[in-house]
C-alpha cells in the first residue's frame, strides 16, 4: 500500500474515531462516517444517508401506546359464540384516527378521484346510500342527503364496504405523501391516478409523466419523508385502542390490575360525574324501538349517527370508539382467532390453520356453498357497535363479520398506521 493511500484511510479512521467520541450514532443523527468502515457518507464513494428527524406526522392521528393486554369479551357471551375468549398479548405502538371518516373526507376523496382516475373507478368508490332505504320506514331524506347535504359533513360515512375503505386508505397515503413531498402545498402534478387513467389519454398521461419526472428521484422508505401507509387497524390494534387501560394505570405499576367493560370506567352507559352527569356515553339503542330517548329529555340526543367529535373521547383521546358506527378492521373472520393467533400483534389475514374449505371432501371447512355457513375468506370482522345496535355491541371485545363487499348504514371506519422506526 501506497503512503498516500495510507495516510487516506488514517484520516478517514480518524475522522470516525472522532465522531464516535461525541456519543453513539443514533438514527436521528448517525454521523459523517460510518462507525463500520469509516466511510464517509454522502460522497462518491459512500452510501447516501438522508436527514431523518422521526416519522412525519399524519393528518388526523394520535398515537397509541402499545404494551402487554388481556383481549376478549369481558361481558356474558349472550350471542353464544365463544369466538374471542379471553387471551394474553401484546400490541406496538401505533398510530390511529381520533375519530371515524367523515362524510366530508369521503367527498374530498371522490373529488380527487373524479380527477385523477378512471370514471369506473370513481363509479365504484361511490357509498351506497340506499342502505338507508327501507322499505317499512321512512328513511328517505338521509337516501338522498345524508353524504352530501352540509349539516351531516362531519357525521361518520356510511354505506362503505370493507373493499372501498381500502382503496380510501390507499389514496390517502399517496395523497398525504404527495402534499408532504410537495412541502405541504398542493401538487401540481395532475393526471395519473391511483386508480387507473381513462383510455383516451393514458398515452398523452404517461408521456407528460416522463417528461415531469425525468431526473427526478421518487421517494424512497430509505428517505424517511414519507408517512407510512394508512391502513385499516387489525383486531387486536383496535380492541386495544378501544379498551384504553393506559388510562387505568398507575405510574410504576406494572400490574394491570383494572378492566373496563366499556371504552370508559364502570358498567354504566351514563356520565357518573360533574355536570353532565347522566348523560349517555356513546350513541346506541338504548332498547326496542328507543333510538333517542323522548323529546325535552333525549338520552344519547341522535336517532341516527352523530357528530364524530360528540361524546367524551377515551383515555387515548379517540372519539366515539363505542357507538355511533361500527367499525370495519383488517381481519377476515373465523371463530377461534384467538386459539390460533400469535400472541404479539395478532392479526388474521387468511384462512391459514383454518381454511373455508377442507380441501379432501371431509366435513371440517366451511360449508358455504351448501348454506351451512356464512363464513369464507371474504368476510371481514366488525367492532364497536353502533347507533342501531343495544349497549351489549359496545363493549370492544364483541365481534361480528360481514361480506367484504357488503355495507350498511351502521358500519363507518377509521384508519390506523404502524410507528415505523420503533421496537415499541
């Protein structure tokens, strides 16, 4: 080896030495050089390493701290289903929506989408209002303004399939990351899509795309300047959220000694405190034919959904996560999820040690076809319970399903997001 070559490296070895003497490299601020080879970073020779300051913040979010739990229904099994009995597990941390979607995203989101992509496209992420048809009720004024007049902006939307929920959470990622790389102003970039261009000007697209992109870099995960994606929460990540025991805890106790049946403390529906004691905690049906309460001493005050913001928020700040609407999750549905499931961030993405159909002619699938049952690998779990439903469906370890492709009038959602950059 050369004597330049040497005393090349020697400096370089140095310069490292030097910056692991002022503190161990951390992501936030991993130095000049590497503490490996002594390369210096974002040079010809060595790796690009881009400034990192923590994962951006989302719109809409609050995050959760995760931790060790007991998920389950804590309330008599009157349904008789024994499908989420009582288990141990742990959760991440991650981040989820203070409150369900609005009508008003859901229009933003079809503004955005008649923009950009294909008109089937937008056709198919239209919510069904005919969900409030019914043909013994009088539900007509919520079929024809319920999404769209502006008094019910900020009510929960409703008629969304667990299908179009996901394409909403997949627009919302791009559209947020579009508005963060764009330093939070709107894109001027127009065309293109999530979804799919029309045909008649996809070629006239895709060259104006080149043309704006050439040269440009895309953003990568290794910039970190990115959110995420937004998602539909898991099961377990929503029960958890819902339950809020972090509010039960006391500092430096590491029992959870308390349980709530609830999003909130005691067996009561009811403010037990302060001046808006006796008031309804969430919106539900308090019994058959009682959606309100009688007038000049309404109970929970809404016959239908309600305000997203109403209602006291639980201890993680999260509105309305018994109530109002239901709830699609990630999860498909199966009955004995919480026998198979792993004990840390359980999630059922599959019929995986629990196919629908048995596959060698035995009766242990799912006999769907021979309307034996209603399960497959396409019904998707749904939680929290709803303006329509009895206090039973508030508690957050009841658990229904439905066809992913199914909506009515009482399931909305929120979206959730993993902490990316964090072993918590």
């Amino acid at each position: 080896m050369n004597l330049s070559k040497y005393l090349r490296f020697a400096i370089v070895g140095a310069c490292a030495l030097a910056a692991c003497s002022k503190g161990a490299p951390t992501a936030t601020k991993p130095g000049k050089y590497s503490s490996t080879t002594g390369i210096e970073y974002n040079t010809e020779e060595g790796m690009k390493v881009s400034d990192y300051a923590g994962i951006p913040e989302g719109p809409g979010l609050i995050f959760i701290e995760g931790g060790r739990t007991v998920l389950g229904s804590a309330e008599e099994d009157v349904a008789m289903t024994r499908d989420n009995v009582e288990r141990t597990v742990t959760i991440a941390s991650f981040y989820m929506d203070e409150a369900e979607v609005a009508n008003i995203h859901w229009l933003e989101y079809l503004h955005f989408v008649r923009k950009d992509s294909a008109e089937e496209f937008y056709q198919s992420a239209l919510p069904d209002t005919a969900v409030w048809a019914r043909e013994l009720s009088f539900n007509d004024p919520y079929v024809d303004y319920y999404l769209r007049y502006p008094g019910f902006r900020y009510f929960p939307v409703v008629g969304v399939s667990w299908l179009q929920a996901n394409d909403y959470c997949t627009w919302r990622t791009a559209k947020v990351n579009e508005t963060l790389a764009s330093g939070g102003g709107t894109s001027k970039k127009k065309g293109g899509g999530l979804f799919g261009r029309s045909k008649k000007n996809a070629a006239a697209d895709e060259a104006a795309d080149a043309a704006e992109g050439a040269g440009a870099a895309k953003p990568s995960i290794e910039d970190g300047n990115t959110l995420p994606n937004y998602r539909l929460p898991t099961e377990a990540e929503w029960e958890f959220a819902a339950q809020a025991l972090v509010g039960t805890q006391e500092v430096g106790n590491e029992n959870q000694e308390n349980k709530r049946i609830y999003p909130w403390d005691g067996r009561q529906v009811r403010n037990p405190y302060g001046k808006k004691m006796g008031q309804f905690l969430a919106n539900f049906k308090r019994g058959r034919g009682d959606y309100a309460g009688i007038a000049g001493s309404l109970n929970d005050g809404a016959m239908i959904t309600e305000y997203i913001y109403n209602y006291p928020p639980n201890d993680y700040g999260l509105y309305n996560m018994a109530g109002n609407v239901n709830e699609w999750v990630q999860d498909i549905y199966r009955p004995l999820s919480f026998e198979d499931v792993e004990d840390l961030n359980p999630f059922r993405r599959n019929g995986f040690l629990d196919p629908a159909e048995s596959g060698n002619g035995s009766s242990t699938g799912y006999d769907k076809k021979g309307y034996q049952s209603l399960i497959d690998d396409h019904v998707r779990v749904y939680k929290g319970g709803s303006w329509k439903d009895v206090a039973y469906w508030l508690s957050p370890g009841t658990r229904r399903f439905m066809a992913e492709d199914s909506a009515t009038a009482a399931i909305g959602f929120r979206c959730a997001m993993i902490n990316a950059g964090s072993n918590k």
